[in-house]
C-alpha cells in the first residue's frame, strides 16, 4: 500500500529521520514530490468536488470540509483517508517523527483571496504530529500563503524565522508542542490555497 | 462641548431614544458625532501622533499612541461625562484611554488570560473601513458573536460589557488602504 501512494525515494526512512528532529525552530520536515504523481491529481480534483464550510474567529478565515471514513461517498478520498490512517503509513510517519501515533484527524481546506491563519501552537490533547498536504498550485512569493514558523523565547512566539510556500504535491509534518508555534500567512491573490490538513494522535 | 459635537446628540428626546436604544441592544454607534471642522483638527493631530507597535505573535499585533490633548480635553470633561452617563445610565470615569491603529496584518487574539469585565468600553473611530476588509471589534459570548463594530469615521461607539464578553479586533487583509484608529477606552 506505500509503495503505491509514496515515491519510491520517501521509502528510506533513517535518512528522513536525522532532517527531522535537528530542523529548527522546531522539529519539522518538508517532504517534496511526496505522493505517487497521478493519485494526487486525483486527490485534489475529488477535494474540490467537496462541499467546504466558511469559517471565521478571531484566529482564522477560511474554507474547510471534515473528512472521516464515512463523511465522503468519492471513492478517491475514501481511499485517500484510509491509506492516510493504515498501519504501515501510521508506521512511516512513527519512524520519521520518532513518535509513536496511532490515528488520524484529517479536513480539507481552501483559503481564499485574503484568507489567513495566525500565530497558535495546535496543542491539543492526543495532538501529537501536525500535517499538510499541499494541493496547491503555481504559488508564488507574490501569492502569499506561506506557512511561517516563529521562533518562541520562553514559549512564547517572537517572531518568523522560516516560511514554506506551499507547494503542490508536498506533506508537511511538524510535531506539536509549546514552541510549535505557526501561521498561514494571507492569501494575497484569487487563486485557492488547497490542502488536506489534521494531526496524527498518539 | 457643544461646540465641537453634533448639536442633534444634545437634544433632550434624543438623548431619551439613545438610552432606549442602548438599553435594548447593548451597544449604539452615534455616527457624525463630531462637528466637521473639530473631527478634522483631531483626524490631523492623531495623524501626527507617534505611535508604538506593540506584537506578541499569539496575542496582538498593532500600534498605540498618547491621546492627542484637544482631545482628551473633550473626552474627560464633565459635559461629556455627563452626555455619556444619560446614555449608559452609568457615572463615566474612563480608564485606559489610548488610540490604537490596527494597520495591514494587525489584529488581537482571544486567549485564556483574556478577562472579561462587567462595564463599559468607549469607541471612537478615525476611519471608516468596509468589514470585508478586517478590522472590525467583535464581541463574543460563548464562543459566538454577539457585536460588531464596523469602525465608521467620527462615529462613537458605546458598548455594555458583561463579564462573560470577550473581544477582538479582527485582521486586517490586504483589501484594507486605510489603518483602523480609533480611540478606545472603558470603564466599570
């Protein structure tokens, strides 16, 4: 089953390990032509099939659509789901984060001209590894959208010390704690900022 | 006072109307609360105002400034207490009287040192700014908003705080040409 959703070179594991845990500000990792190319194609066409839900706070503006096992009849994102919370994908994230997870949570998200996420830190309990996968396509610096990292002095953040454009095809994962501080930057044009996002729990 | 605010505000049967209002809803937004000529001088010195960013990542990003004299003047006069107690129904004695600028990428964020009070806050806003564009104070119970100030030029604000009312200024996006500044300030 991994073999058929991740490029053949994510399948050595040791290597990924040491990039993980040594990333500042915090342990992260980006993971580029992540997903078998044309099961991602599929992926994001199903995503944008999917009804999305607006939502707003003091924190957020964007579009989002819940997936769970039952909650989407597409077939493509049923089967997207179900590889996302096997027992091998489960392993290789185990072994890349060096923490153990068992579960999933996963939603779709759109964020559209001007949407944003502010600076938190995604603790919640059973929270343990954050993901993304990027969905979208032809970002560019001018476009915004970047994830940021901050950089925390006493737990608290300070200020951007790295900025990931979101790129198509990427799985980003960073494990949760008090310096796991983050944003999605402002969409600054029309084009949709895509991606399926959630946490592996422990 | 007289001088420098709408003559409208002053007239006995509406000051009766605006305390009906308020009482009702919580909240009123008096808008060309200022003569013309007065909110221009005032528009000219908050302009002029140095300002200090104050940016906690996970709490709030924006500026602040001394209250330009002419008008504190106005704002801690009897008259206006006065004006503002027949509203409210409450003796004004304002606290932590500021002007704020919440420019592109400014915002505040609820958290859970955040606390409520039993009271009231004070909105006078330089700038009129479309709500698509961020920007606006909204007041939360439980989780859901109950308020929303949408900052109009030379329009004061008066809301009713309960203890339980959480509040924050939302982000401003891109769209917005103008900063939000206005004066802010509340008391119990």
């Amino acid at each position: 089953m991994l073999g058929a959703w991740i490029q053949s070179k994510y399948l050595k594991q040791k290597d990924l390990k040491v990039k993980y845990s040594s990333n500042q500000p915090f342990p992260h990792t980006v993971l580029r032509d992540f997903f078998n190319p044309q099961k991602i194609e599929w992926v994001r066409s199903a995503l944008l099939k999917e009804k999305f839900v607006r939502k707003e706070s003091d924190l957020f503006s964007f579009y989002q659509t819940r997936l769970d096992s039952s909650s989407s009849k597409n077939p493509v994102l049923k089967e997207f789901h179900s590889f996302f919370s096997s027992k091998e994908f489960l392993s290789f994230i185990s072994k890349v984060t060096n923490t153990r997870v068992s579960s999933i949570d996963m939603s779709g998200f759109c964020y559209g001209n001007a949407d944003h996420l502010l600076s938190h830190d995604d603790r919640l309990e059973g929270r343990k590894i954050a993901y993304v996968v990027n969905l979208t396509k032809d970002f560019t610096e001018k476009d915004g959208g970047k994830l940021s990292l901050f950089e925390t002095k006493n737990n608290t953040p300070t200020k951007i010390v790295k900025s990931y454009l979101p790129t198509f095809n990427t799985l980003f994962l960073f494990t949760v704690s008090k310096k796991s501080f983050h944003q999605v930057d402002e969409v600054l044009s029309p084009k949709p900022r895509l991606s399926f996002g959630g946490w592996f729990h422990g | 006072m007289a001088s420098l605010t709408n003559q409208v505000y002053l007239a006995e049967e509406t000051i009766t109307a605006m305390r009906d209002e308020f009482l009702k809803n919580g909240f009123i937004q008096l808008s060309d609360f200022l003569t013309q000529s007065f909110f221009s001088q005032c528009l000219a010195s908050v302009q002029k105002s140095s300002f200090t960013k104050k940016y906690v990542p996970d709490r709030f990003s924006f500026s602040e400034a001394k209250i330009p004299a002419e008008i504190s003047k106005l704002l801690t006069s009897k008259q206006f207490a006065d004006f503002v107690s027949s509203i409210v129904g409450k003796k004004l004695s304002l606290k932590n009287l500021k002007i704020l600028s919440f420019s592109h990428k400014d915002y505040t964020l609820l958290h859970d040192n955040l606390k409520g009070y039993s009271g009231f806050d004070l909105v006078f806003d330089f700038n009129t700014i479309d709500e698509s564009c961020g920007g606006f104070t909204s007041y939360v119970r439980n989780g859901q908003e109950v308020v929303r100030i949408v900052p109009i030029a030379n329009a004061l604000t008066l809301i009713k705080r309960r203890k339980d009312m959480l509040s924050f200024v939302k982000y401003v996006n891109h769209r917005s040409e103008k900063s939000r500044i206005f004066i802010h300030s509340n008391w119990c």
